[in-house]
C-alpha cells in the first residue's frame, strides 16, 4: 500500500487532477483505510482531495484553514486564488451553469443528451453516468455572441478568456465546441451554485439570450422522483 499512496499522492501533485476512472483514484474512493492514508499525506501539505461523486475527476485543493496564509498577502485573492478577474469568473459562472445545472439533471434523472427520458420506467436503475453521455457541449460563437458584449467584449472572451479557462482545466475547446474540463464539476460546488443561479438574476440574463435554465435544482427533482416499487406499480 505504502507505494500506491506514494504514486497517487505524487500524482495529484503534479497533474493536479486525475480520472475517477484511474486504477489508484478508485481504491481511494472504495478502500477506507487507503483513502485515511491519502487524506493524511495531503494534510500533511495543506491539501484536501476534492471529490464529487457526479464529476467525472478528483482534484486537489488547498485545506479552508491554508486560504489565508497562502492567498491572504494577495489583492487578488478577494476575488479569485488562481487570478482570475472578475470578468472571467463570471464567464466560468456562465459556462458551469450552460453545462453542469442541465447535466446534474440528466444524472439524478438518469437520462443521456439525446434521450427525454419518455417511457423509461427503469431509468432511476440506470447506473450514473459521467462524460459525454450526460454532458453537453455549447458552441463557442453562440456563447461569445450571446455573452461577448457583457464580458469585456467578443474578441477579448475569444482570444485571451476562453483560452485562459481551458489552461486551468475548467474547459476544453474541441472544434468549436466548449466541453466542460476536468475541473469545472469538481472546483465549483453545485450545492452552493445551483439555487442562487436558478432563483437569482443571473438565470433571467441567461435564458433571455436563448438558454432556457432547469426549473428546479437537480436535487430537489430527485426527492420527488418515485421509487422502484412505485414505478412498477404505476406500470
């Protein structure tokens, strides 16, 4: 064991982020007494493993009790520990609520991109899933022409913010395509996020561009969703 908790730690260290798929980040997430070991080596450094059961990877993140000593000296840390300005964190808010309010959705609903989820009595069965299946990309000229004008304008999103958000790993730009990246579901709390966008301003701005948000946090559709049992006897 003592070697795999050595590798992994390494590992997030120096990648930052890995697959949930990994052979070392899913015995961390089943194998108590390996995920005890891992947590102690990151303390140890003033990390925490950030995992999120509906993102597709596992992050490291500094420990809440390292924010101040770390970013306190730093004027930038008021609005962001990886400096972004706040015309690119709300680009990012934008972007995670295009992105990850409608593919909770779909996991806690068990439905895929292309599939409304109509006579599947056996969908809340379905394994979760992660990836494109459930995740769906938007387009980057639909996103700058919508967005472009609020955000410091068009160019300025196109060439320097996009680009910036998908070094960080928060996006992945694929031929036109914004896909979310590997820390886009992790870094940003759904919990936190969902309520205020979907019940605050943001949601009016968003589908008055054309990109109509869920009604309801993801969560709450899955508290009223019927059991197994009730399914069938509906059936």
């Amino acid at each position: 064991m003592e070697q795999d908790i050595k590798t992994l730690t390494a590992r997030l260290l120096a990648n930052r982020w890995l697959p949930r798929s990994d052979r070392l980040v899913r015995r961390a997430l089943v194998d108590e007494t390996f995920r005890v070991e891992l947590d102690h080596r990151l303390a140890a450094v003033g990390l925490q493993l950030q995992d999120n059961p509906y993102a597709g990877h596992v992050a490291t993140a500094l420990a809440p009790e390292m924010y101040e000593p770390v970013f306190g000296a730093k004027r930038e840390y008021a609005a962001s520990n990886i400096g972004l300005t706040r015309d690119e964190i709300a680009l990012l808010v934008v972007i995670w609520s295009l992105i990850i309010l409608p593919k909770r959705e779909r996991q806690v609903t068990r439905r895929e991109v292309n599939d409304d989820g109509q006579g599947d009595m056996f969908g809340a069965e379905k394994p979760m899933e992660h990836g494109d299946t459930v995740s769906a990309g938007i387009a980057e000229a639909s996103l700058i022409a919508d967005f472009g004008a609020l955000l410091g304008g068009r160019g300025r999103v196109r060439n320097f913010m996009l680009g910036k958000l998908a070094r960080l790993g928060f996006i992945e730009r694929r031929n036109g395509i914004l896909f979310e990246g590997p820390l886009l579901d992790v870094a940003l709390d759904y919990r936190m996020l969902a309520d205020r966008i979907i019940h605050g301003t943001l949601a009016e701005v968003i589908s008055r561009a054309g990109h109509p948000m869920p009604a309801t946090n993801a969560f709450e559709v899955a508290d009223v969703l019927p059991d197994t049992d009730d399914a069938e006897e509906e059936a």
